[in-house]
C-alpha cells in the first residue's frame, strides 16, 4: 500500500483553513476546533434520542453506565480518523479504494450509501415529527419541507468551511441548552446519576436491560462519521512535516474528544430526563418520542419543558442532516472518484430517505414512524463494521501509516472495540429479527 496521488477530499474547502505558525496553545486549538463538532452531532441524533428515552423511563439512571461506554468508544475510533486522515493525506473511503480489489471497494461503497440514505431518513423524520409537535404541521408535509435544508448548506459551503462549523456548533449549543434547561425542571437525583455511571451486573443479566443497553451501544457510533472526520481533519493548512502532523494529529483529537463529552452530556441528559420524569412517576413504557412530548410539560409542572424539548429535536436533525450530506460527498468522491454537484448529491440523498419515508405515511400512517426509526437504526448497525474494521486495518498498517501508525496498547484496544461493536450489533439484528417475526 503506498500513499499513490489522489484527489483531495473535498476539494472546494481541502486546506482552506489556516493554522497560525505562533507558538500559543488556544490560538492552535481554535484553529483546529471545528471538525470534532461536526461530527458530534452523529452521536445525538434523532435514531439515538428513543432508545435513550426508553433507557430511562424504563430503568431510571442504570442505563448512564452504557451511555458512557459508548461514548469512550466513538472517543476512540474519532482519534483513529484523525490519525489516517493527517498521516496520509487520504480519507478512508479513498484508503478503501486504494487498498482493496475494485469489487470489495464497490461493495464498500454501496452498503456506506445505503447507510447514509439510513442515517438520512431517521434524521428527517426527527425533524419532521419536530415540525408537527411545535407547529402541528401533518408529518407528510414536514418531510417534504425538509428536503429544502440543502439550501443552507450550500449557501454556506459557498461562503467558507468555517460558516458550515459555525451553523453546526449553533445548533448543538442549541441542543444542549434546551437539555440543560430540562435537567432543571426535572430536578433527577444526583446520587442516582453518580450511581448510573457505574457499571451494573444487573444489566447481563436482566434480558429487556440488556437488549436496551446493546441499541445504546450499536447506535451510537454511526459508520458515516468515520468517513466523515477522515476527510474533514483535512480542511486545516498545516505543514507537511512530521512535526507539524504530529501537531495536528494532537489537536484534532482533542477537539474531537472535548466535542464527543458535550455529545455525552446531551446523551445522558436525555436518559437523565426519562429517568426523572417518566421513571419515578411511573409511566415507565414511554419509548416513543411523541409521547415524551406530550407527557413532559404536564408531568413537570411547567409549560415550555415540551417546547423545548421540540425545538432540540429539531436542531438535532436539521446538525445530523447537513453533516449526513458532506458525507455522501466524500464517499461517492472518494471510492468512485465521480464528483457531483452538491445539490445533485443532496437530492439524491434526500429522494432515497423521502420515498421509504412518504411511503410508510401515506399506506401505514403516522404511528409507523417509530418502526421506521428502528429499522434505520438496524441498516445502520449492518453497515458499522464494515467501516470500524477497515480504520482499524489502516491505522496499523505501518506501511500507510508510517511512523504515525497505531502503537501496541492501541492497536489492541481498537481491535477489541471492533470486535466488541461487530458482536453487539449482530445480536442487536438477531434480537430486532425475532421480535419483528
């Protein structure tokens, strides 16, 4: 494998942002801040927000544990895409094509699609069943309204790649305000959330716990968001030194992890606000997001707690979808090296998540969305390892890699991390298969 020429990874913003050559450690840092918020929002999206809301209306705080496992496994496998991206220059959908023969290459391609298009549709139903709780608008005409959201990333993309960060970052403080607010008028226990984040046997052994902890577990780390930082990582001007690789290496792991704990944060605040809210008053089978939002206001006392859960479901689907869109361009570009215009990309996307989508409406009704969600969820756990096995290949492979590849004690916990995810989610599909039959 050798590092042969290739086009740059996003082309109109490859490089375009410049690190300052001063020696200041939070000016480095801001320069470098960006990417790892980009790629946060995979980790709050609306696939995520049932099955934390099942967690904790169901079994309270016990669930944080799972929850905080999985979020120091994305921190692990983010590091590994900062790592390929700044060593060779090369996204992973470009190392893929690169190192593998052109049908695996092909077949690599096609599941990432599909798992986009995935990823795609639980977002726009999240910001479609937005619509209809904070407006009332039917959910039919709330997934076609957001087909248009390619507007504004176009518009910014135009403009600057650090407009598109900006929007992105805006959108996640939104997220985590409106959680944060929630915490609030919810009041949880403090020593039942310390206690959650340690680990509990009863989890192995309680069967529904254990089934609710592995959709924790298999959802989180979403296979386009590996593609995704690989490319990213590379919007940043640094020298092409060993030193300064090194240097950036460094700071794009730690904006991704700072990013990857406020994703941790609003994922624990939602299980965190089940658990108060619905758990200790006893409405312990609310898993559905439409009826967390008309039970929160009238079970907390207080007016807006339904609103502003509203509001942040759909600033998480409207992050989850922009970021989905420079995915499905780094991936076409990158394994077939065919480069649409963006809105042509876009609108592709967003016909493959509308059609199933408008589909399921029109002949099943509203109430089919939560099975939509579901489904979406297990495509994406289909997907998953065949994005985490390859990173972990290529950044311990020292011939790509270099003085940069994966040392021992990682290597070793990024094979176990793999395995783990490739084991959790064919149970996961095992157990979805059966109960659906």
């Amino acid at each position: 494998m050798s590092l042969s020429e290739h086009r740059p990874s996003l082309p109109e913003v490859h490089r375009s942002i410049p690190i300052p050559n001063a020696k200041g450690f939070w000016r480095k840092l801001l320069a470098f801040a960006g990417p790892g918020y980009l790629v946060s929002v995979g980790y709050m999206d609306p696939g995520n927000w049932a099955t934390d809301i099942a967690g904790g209306s169901k079994f309270g705080y016990t669930l944080l544990s799972v929850v905080l496992l999985s979020n120091l496994m994305a921190i692990l496998l983010q590091s590994l895409c900062v790592r390929l991206g700044v060593a060779t220059g090369k996204d992973l959908a470009q190392a893929c094509r690169d190192y593998f023969s052109p049908r695996i290459s092909f077949i690599l391609w096609v599941l990432c699609e599909i798992a986009i298009a995935a990823c795609d549709l639980a977002e726009l139903l999240g910001s479609a069943i937005a619509l209809q709780l904070l407006f009332g608008l039917p959910l039919i005409w709330g997934v076609c309204i957001t087909a248009f959201d390619v507007l504004a990333l176009l518009f910014l993309q135009g403009k600057g790649f650090r407009y598109v960060e900006g929007l992105i970052i805006l959108l996640v403080a939104t997220v985590g305000i409106c959680f944060g607010a929630e915490i609030l008028f919810s009041r949880p226990d403090v020593g039942g959330i310390l206690q959650g984040y340690v680990p509990n046997r009863e989890i192995l052994r309680n069967p529904q716990m254990l089934y609710l902890a592995i959709g924790i577990l298999g959802a989180t780390v979403m296979p386009h968001n590996l593609y995704l930082h690989s490319s990213i990582v590379q919007t940043r001007n640094w020298q092409p030194t060993p030193k300064k690789r090194w240097e950036a290496i460094k700071f794009g792991t730690i904006d991704s992890t700072v990013a990857l704990s406020f994703a941790l944060f609003i994922n624990s605040a939602i299980l965190i606000v089940a658990a108060a809210t619905f758990h200790s008053s006893g409405n312990q089978d609310v898993a559905e997001i439409q009826d967390a939002y008309q039970l929160l206001s009238p079970l907390l006392g207080v007016s807006a707690a339904s609103a502003i859960f509203g509001i942040a479901l759909l600033a998480s689907g409207q992050s989850s979808t922009l970021t989905a869109t420079l995915a499905g361009q780094i991936v076409m570009e990158g394994f077939l090296q065919i480069k649409l215009l963006p809105w042509i990309r876009r609108l592709a996307t967003r016909l493959i998540a509308i059609v199933p989508a408008l589909i399921a409406i029109v002949f099943f009704g509203e109430q089919s969305t939560g099975g939509l969600l579901v489904f979406s969820q297990v495509i994406l756990s289909l997907q998953l390892s065949f994005a985490v096995i390859p990173l972990v290949m290529f950044t311990s492979d020292r011939r790509l890699m270099g003085e940069f590849v994966n040392p021992r004690w990682l290597k070793v916990t990024a094979w176990a991390v793999a395995i783990l995810i490739a084991g959790l989610n064919a149970w996961l599909l095992i157990q979805t298969v059966v109960n659906w039959m």
